[in-house]
C-alpha cells in the first residue's frame, strides 16, 4: 500500500531542521538492514527523539512505526498523522495489545521503533532499560538496531524551554551493529546487552560531540558526569 503521508511529514521535518540549519552527523546506516522486520531501540532525551531515530533508517529507504503513548493519538491534528505513518499507540493500562499490535508489524517485515527506558532521561544518561523491546525481538525473530542520540535535548526536552532558533545545533546520531538473542538466552540478558550497546554508541556520540557549553548558564543539556548541571540519575529519582 503507498504510503501517502509518511514520506510528507519526513519532507516537512526536513525542512524545519533546514530551517534551524541543525549539523547532523550521522554514523552507522548501513546497519539498517533494506528488507525484514527490526526493532530499531534508542535512548530518550528529547521530544523530537523519534523523528532523528526515524531519520537513521532513511538511507535504506524504510520507514520506522514508533510506539508512542496512546494520548498522542487522541490529539486532533497529532492523532491522524500518527494513525496514518502506522505508528502504534501504547496504553500502559492494555499494554498487550500494543505488544500483539508490534509483533503483527515486525512480522510482515516492518522496523518498530522503541524507547527502552520508555520515558525521558532529565540526567541525559541511560535509565533503567524495560524488557519490552528484547522480548519482541525474540518472539518475532528479528534484530535489535541499537541507536544513540545527542544533542537533541538542547531542542526541546522535559523541564526546559523548547529552542526553535537558528542555533545551528549539532545533533549527533550512532546506529550500531544489529543484535541477535542466542539460542536461550533471557530477555533479561539480551535486555542488558542492548543497553551495554547503546551506552556505548552514547559515548561515542558524546565524544564526537563538536560543541562544548559556552558558559556557566549553557551547562543544563550536559550530564553531571560530564561536568554539566543536569541532575544526576540519584536526584531526579527522588524528585
């Protein structure tokens, strides 16, 4: 079936971003496999996360169905641009039948995207990962695509002001080798083994990071562990 309205708002995304004159630098495309179901699994740090995420798999030419929380889907204009890019509503309430609604998706050869640490990260480090992703892999028999994000906060992220000017930011995107569950192996271990991956990629992408803050009041987007002023994991848990 075409896809009438996807390819659009990809169109339109990518004009906005040209319009910010954002600096991508993307790495590790090729690992997006052109054909067959995949569950594509990023860190989460910003509202935009699923539009970069998605933006990695367009170089193979394929289109990612996000799962996103089901109030996205009830918004009058969000809703039937959601529904229409085949994107798969999550109500934590009915979770399974979001679960059945992926693996439906993953085996007629569609990549599913997920967020792991399913909300987002204030400390931009990786929070506890959710088994979710793994076990759809495993029972649909596809790969995990493990991708890092950075930089994306600094557009538009929880507890901040969204930042839609010309800032010519960097935003920085790693995807990783694809990850397979061996033979046995428990959701629990190839959970921890995808979180281990994407670390890594986030480090990467930290490290290749062009930009530094300026100054004291330009600190919030880094983590505590960085020498930034973003809370550490400890103190937003007990907010």
């Amino acid at each position: 079936m075409a896809e009438l309205v996807y390819p659009p708002v990809i169109g339109a995304a990518r004009t906005f971003f040209k319009a910010l004159d954002l600096r991508f630098d993307i790495e590790g495309t090729e690992h997006i496999p052109r054909r067959g179901g995949a569950v594509l699994a990023s860190n989460h740090i910003g509202y935009l996360d699923f539009v970069f995420a998605g933006l990695a798999a367009r170089p193979a030419k394929r289109l990612v169905r996000f799962m996103a929380k089901e109030s996205v889907f009830r918004h009058k204009v969000s809703g039937p641009l959601m529904r229409a890019m085949k994107h798969i509503p999550v109500d934590r309430s009915q979770g399974e039948h979001a679960y059945r609604h992926a693996l439906n998706s993953l085996r007629s050869g569609e990549i599913v995207g997920i967020f792991p640490e399913a909300t987002i990260s204030q400390s931009f480090t990786l929070k506890k990962f959710k088994t979710g992703a793994a076990r759809m892999a495993q029972e649909a028999g596809v790969p995990l695509l493990p991708v890092a994000l950075w930089g994306t906060q600094r557009l538009w992220t929880k507890g901040h002001k969204r930042d839609f000017g010309r800032n010519h930011f960097p935003i920085t995107i790693r995807v990783g080798e694809p990850i397979l569950a061996a033979a046995g192996e428990s959701v629990a271990h190839v959970t921890e083994r995808l979180r281990e991956r994407i670390q890594e990629l986030l480090e990467a992408a930290q490290r290749a990071y062009p930009v530094r803050p300026k100054g004291a009041d330009d600190t919030w987007w880094m983590p505590a562990h960085l020498g930034g002023t973003a809370p550490a994991p400890a103190e937003v848990g007990a907010r």
